[in-house]
C-alpha cells in the first residue's frame, strides 16, 4: 500500500523567512496530493492541493511542487509569519483510493 | 460549502461503557467518510472507511468490533468504541470529500472528539 514520508518533522524560521517541507511517496498511481494545516487542538485545514498532471500550484505565499517521477512533492511557504506556525500535514491519494497522511511537521515561525 | 459535523466535541466515559460518535455532512452527500485516530503530536492515522449502506473497511489491525461504524445514510457516520479502556483515550475525527464523482477532490474534516476513557 501507499506509504507516505515527510520531513523534517519540526521546523523553526525566522518571521519573514521561507519555510520547506518535503514529502515521498511509493504508490505510483497515487495522483492527488492535499496539504493540510492543523492548529491545536483544531480539524486539519485544506491549504493547496495539487494534482498529478502539474508540476507546481502557487496560492499567494504558498506553493506545492510534484516531482511524479521522483516520487516527492513539497510545500513552499515564503515570508512566514506567526500565524503560520502549526502543523502541517502532506497526504496522498489515488492508488488506494484511500487518503494516507505524512507524519506532520510543526512549523514554529520566530517573531 | 463542504461542512463535516463531529459531535460530541469531547466526553469523558468510564472503563467498560460504549460512546458513540457522529459525524454528519451538512451541505453534501458523502457515500464514503473516513475515520482517523489522533494520538498526541501524532499523525492522522486512518482507522476505517464508512462506506453508505454497506460495511466499513478496516485498516489493518482496528478491531472491528471494537470499533463498530455505521453509515446509514448518505450525511452521517457513527462511530461507536464499545467497551472503552483507558488505552482508548485519544482524538478521533471523521472526514468526508464533497467532490462527488470526482476522486481527486478534499478531504474535509470534522471538529474531532476527544475521548477520555476513566
């Protein structure tokens, strides 16, 4: 089945730096590929998604990246601010047909 | 749009007793919803899929008659931890996709319920 990496798993920036998280994949028909934002104690929020047949989505600070023949995908916050620290979550989905999550990264944006 | 409800929030239950879980879509139809256990600082680790009049699917070492799902009808699921232990404490949340036919579509989350088992 699919199996789901990401690193690192805690990641500290200094506000206005840029923030990356990395995630691999093993299942190849795996095709769509949601981050996940979750604060504590709170549901994970969708923040981007981005689907096998592109290579790189941008929402306003926030970019995704797919590499399918490498198997990883990556997160790309820029200008980070306080309320960006949380954890984030990459996930996988298609192959299985079943949503598997990375191990999360807590984010800690330094003011 | 894409609304999950999770109720209750929390409950506080003694060892041996059964709680129940609901998780309804408010705005969509969801033929099939998820649920995931949440240790702390843990990762999302899914537990079952809730398929609509039929059996749930369980993952690989979820007892399930530990963990009895229902899904009913096309809004809402039940989760039911029967018997609890205090091993069963933790966050449970249920997620459904509001896309429909389209596979490639969200996860949407309910709010989670934080179980403690006494």
């Amino acid at each position: 089945g699919e199996n789901v990496e990401q690193h690192p798993s805690t990641l500290s920036v200094q506000e206005g730096d840029s923030a990356v998280i990395k995630c691999t994949y093993s299942d190849s028909a795996s095709n769509y590929f949601p981050w996940y934002k979750q604060e504590l104690g709170k549901r994970p929020q969708l923040i981007i998604d981005i689907r096998s047949n592109v290579g790189e989505k941008k929402d306003q600070r926030i970019a995704v990246t797919l590499n399918k023949t490498a198997k990883h995908f990556s997160l790309h916050i820029t200008e980070t601010q306080p309320e960006d620290s949380a954890v984030y979550f990459c996930a996988a989905y298609g192959g299985t047909y079943k949503y598997i999550f990375g191990t999360g990264t807590r984010l800690k944006v330094l003011a | 749009g894409a609304v999950v409800s999770q109720h209750p929030s929390w409950v506080i239950c003694k060892s041996g007793t059964s709680v129940k879980i609901e998780c309804r879509s408010l705005d969509f139809q969801a033929t099939t919803m998820f649920w995931y256990r949440q240790f702390p600082k843990q990762s999302l680790m899914l537990m079952a899929t809730s398929n609509e009049g039929s059996k749930a699917t369980y993952e690989q070492g979820v007892e399930k008659d530990k963990f009895l799902i229902n899904h009913a009808s096309l809004t809402l699921s039940t989760l039911t931890v029967t018997s609890a232990h205090p091993e069963d404490s933790s966050f449970y949340i249920c997620s459904a996709r509001a896309g429909g036919t389209d596979l490639n579509s969200p996860l949407h989350f309910g709010n989670g319920t934080r179980l403690t088992v006494t």
